[in-house]
C-alpha cells in the first residue's frame, strides 16, 4: 500500500490537492493510504516551504503547485518516481524544485 501524505497549512489548494489525489486513487483503484499533515515542524521537516506538497512513501513529489490529474496519476502508478519537474534524484546545480 502507498503512503501519501499532503503537506499543507488548510489553505483551499491544499485542500484541493487532498481532493484530486482521492479522486485519482478512486478512479484508478490505487491501494494507498491518504494523510493530510497541517503540522509545520512536520512539514519543514521534509523541507518544503511551498505548499501545497505531495509525498508518496516518504518522497516529496511535487511541491508549490496542483498538480493536472493526469499527473497526480502518474506520480501514484510510476515504478521509478521522479519529481514533478522531470527530473531524477535532484542533482542538477541550481535546481529550485523538491
């Protein structure tokens, strides 16, 4: 089963992050278990300060920004989970996502 936690303060994307990730799950029959973390120290912990933020299995996914569905779908069904930006592992210079 999937862990997925969104990190957000309550704000209405976040709230329509939890939304869209439910309904995705939903839709495609995804085993995973949902958790929104409203908690500060628990969301600077995984050092985002933009929200709204997905985690799936202790990995930020995407942070600052609601992701499409399509999207969203993607990053929950993905064998090798990368970040909304594309990129792997986040070893480019200068990279400013996740």
């Amino acid at each position: 089963m999937k862990k997925v936690k969104i990190l957000g303060s309550g704000c209405a994307s976040c709230n329509q992050l939890v939304e869209a990730v439910k309904a995705v799950i939903a839709a495609e029959g995804i085993n995973a278990s949902v958790e929104k973390v409203e908690d500060i120290q628990q969301i600077m912990a995984y050092n985002v300060i933009s929200t709204p933020a997905l985690v799936v299995d202790e990995r930020v996914l995407c942070k600052g920004r609601v992701p499409s569905r399509e999207e969203i779908k993607e990053l929950l069904t993905a064998k090798s989970q990368g970040c909304c930006c594309g990129t792997q592992g986040h070893k480019e210079k200068g990279s400013s996502c996740c």
